[in-house]
C-alpha cells in the first residue's frame, strides 16, 4: 500500500504545479475504486474458489475464465478450526492482491496526465480494476486452465507483465486516444519540447518511497510466511531488488549525460524505477550481481524507450509506459538468464497475450467512455490547468498566479 503514496508523490511532483491538485485526487480516488471493485468482482474473477463470494455462478457466465483453484488443504474447514465457507488465509491474500491491481491502475494515471478529465479516468479505473487486470491476472497468477500460457511455463514472479506490462498497456491505449498536450511538440518541426515539472525533490521522494515499497512487492510475492527456506528466499529478493534499483539509477544516469551532456535527475529517478521493474519478474534465483547488471539494462534501456516514444509523439508525462511497459517486456525474457525452467515461447506467448488482452479492452473502454462522457478537458481548462477545471482548487495557490 506504501507504493500507492509513492507513486502520489512521484507524479505529483512531475507534473505541472497547475495540475497537483488533480493528480493526486485521481491517486486516491483509483486506489480507492481498486479496493471495492477487487471486494465486489475483481478477486472472484481472478481465484474463484479464493473469495468469501462463491464464484461458482462466473464460471457459468463466462467459460473463459476457466477453472477455480483449489484450497491449500484438503482438510474440510471444520477440521482446521475455519467455520465453513470462509477461509480466513484469502483475506490476507485480498489485501496483497488488491495493492496490486492498485499499483497496475497507479501506472495509468501518470501517463494520461494534464489533459484527461477526472471522472473520465475514474469511470476508466472501475473497469480496469474490476474486470481487465482481474481477467489476465486469473489467466497467470490464478492458476486457470489456459493451454496457451501455462503450457509453455510463462514465469512471472512478481509482475513484471502481469502488473507493470498491463498498467501500461491500458496506459499506452488511453494516451493514443488521448494525444499529446498542449504545446509538447513542436508545430513546425514536431520535435519534443519539455514541460518541467512542479516538484523534482517531491518527485524524488516518491521514487525512494516506491523504492522501499517494491520491498513488500517483491519479497511478498514468496506467498509464504514462515521457515527458513522462505526467509533465505525473502532476504535474496530484498538483496536483488535493492541491487537493481541501484544498477538501473546509475546506468541511466550514465546514459543521460553521454546523451545530454547533463546528469539529468528525472532519467535517473526512471532509471531506478526501470531497475525495480526489469527484476521484478524474478528477483529470487539472479545472482546480486547479476540483478545489478539486469536493472542496468533496464535503466539504459528506459531512456532510449523514452527519447524514441517522444520520436513517436506518445506524450508520457511521467515515462510510466516506457518504466513499466518497455522494460516490463524486458523483465519478461529476462528472467531466462536465471531460471532454467522458464522458456522462451512461454515467455513470449505470455507478454503477446497480456498485451494484447489489456490494450484491446482497455482500447474499447476508452472509447466507449470517449462517447458516453469525453476523455479530454477543453483548451482553456488544460491551459488554466485541471486543478481548477476538475478539482476548484489548486495545489500551489500562492505560486500559480
């Protein structure tokens, strides 16, 4: 749940001081939305038999989501001291899996930023939250019978597709529905112009805060709380996590000031945040320095992502799909340099179909929610900025004037 703050600070101080007051309501009204939608579909959607709802029915409904997974014991409830139908082991793994769907849906909201109408956002997030992540999530994580992915071994420890790929997908549609803000590219010569942000050293703080968050993301993802094997386990993931993020902040911050000229922080804060993403998918069986060297990659690679989706005029005002999706796929293959069971098809089949099945729906939300309510302020509201268009107040008065 840490995460959900650090994402907060971390666009808040991206953005426009015009546009704080705005970003942060959409932060707490998505987490918010994941919360009640994940209780109310989302979880059952995703583990069936997992959930205090008996998903039975869902199944009937809709034959693709597959099959439900079973319980850790076979032992009737009654017998464990459990009184039947509740299974107080899936409320703790709720409240894991929620954050999740949350920090998936946190990935959005940074990219559509400056320009996107709040309630268009929120109407998108109940459906992102409740049904699209909840459905891949189910395909991967939830142990469905899907010939496709689980036949070929896609690994995935802790989401480097499943969450971080996903949120950025759903991101990457929106923002093309959306366009670029104003004033971002040039008229004449369509080149790039940057925006600063209101707040760097907010900025940066949300990055340390996601930093020690990825902690709890990661080394949660044992799903395991006791024994020794599990706290070697857990103390490796920390020492891999903790590595990759320093790798990814230095190899980008290396890459800027070939490029640049300039050791330039906002690259570097995506370089840390591009290491953290890049080992996520298997942050227990790398080597500490080869989780260095993989977050390294992960942090050169998310500056050219970035620089080359600007070539494309995808307007990202915090890189959120060049972290999470461009280094999200790489995570994916990357995990091939570590574990032996993990395949390339299965890999590869795993991005295809998460990608596929996030942007396609998400596409056909955006443009559903684009007829019912539009997605995008007007001119006037997007140059005044959306603290006052969406919000009537603004973050910075004293500064704004």
């Amino acid at each position: 749940m840490w995460m959900a703050a650090g994402f907060t600070m971390l666009e808040a101080g991206l953005v426009q001081k015009k546009d704080v007051a705005e970003i942060v309501t959409k932060n707490l009204g998505l987490y918010s939305i994941a919360c009640i939608m994940y209780l109310l579909c989302g979880f059952v959607l995703m583990y069936p038999s997992g959930s205090w709802f008996d998903g039975s029915f869902l199944s009937g409904i809709f034959p693709f989501i597959g099959t439900s997974v079973g319980l850790a014991t076979d032992m009737p409830l009654e017998e464990i001291g459990i009184p039947y139908g509740m299974d107080y082991s899936q409320q703790a793994d709720f409240f894991f899996q929620v954050v999740f769907v949350a920090t998936a849906m946190s990935i959005v909201s940074g990219a559509v930023a400056e320009r996107m109408k709040l309630w268009a956002f929120l109407a998108f997030a109940v459906v992102m939250t409740g049904f699209i992540y909840p459905i891949e999530g189910g395909w991967t994580w939830g142990g469905k019978d899907v010939p496709f992915i689980g036949a070929l071994s896609y690994s995935d420890y802790a989401g480097s597709g499943i969450v971080h790929l996903a949120g950025a997908s759903a991101a990457l549609a929106g923002v093309l529905l959306l366009g670029a803000r104003k004033g971002k590219y040039n008229a004449k010569t369509g080149a790039a112009q940057a925006i600063p942000g209101a707040n760097l050293p907010m900025a940066t703080l949300g990055t340390f805060i996601l930093w020690m968050g990825w902690f709890g993301f990661n080394g949660g993802s044992t799903l395991k709380l006791g024994g020794v094997g599990v706290a070697n386990e857990v103390a490796n993931v920390f020492l891999n996590t903790n590595a990759a993020a320093a790798g990814g902040l230095i190899a980008a911050l290396f890459v800027a000031r070939i490029l640049f000229g300039k050791a330039d922080l906002t690259m570097a804060l995506n370089g840390a945040l591009a290491g953290l993403v890049a080992i996520t998918a298997e942050p227990a069986d790398p080597s500490p320095l080869l989780a260095t060297i993989i977050g390294a990659m992960g942090g050169a690679l998310v500056v050219f992502s970035i620089i080359g989706l600007d070539k494309l005029k995808i307007d990202d005002p915090v890189g959120a799909i060049s972290v999470h999706g461009t280094v999200g796929i790489f995570g994916i293959f990357a995990v091939l340099l570590s574990d032996p069971d993990a395949t390339f098809m299965g890999q590869l089949v795993g991005t295809l179909v998460i990608f596929g099945w996030v942007f396609a729906t998400s596409l056909i939300v955006w443009f559903a929610v684009k007829a019912v309510m539009g997605i995008r302020v007007s001119e006037e509201e997007e140059e005044q900025g959306v603290d006052q268009s969406e919000c009537g107040m603004e973050a910075y008065p004293e500064f704004t004037k």
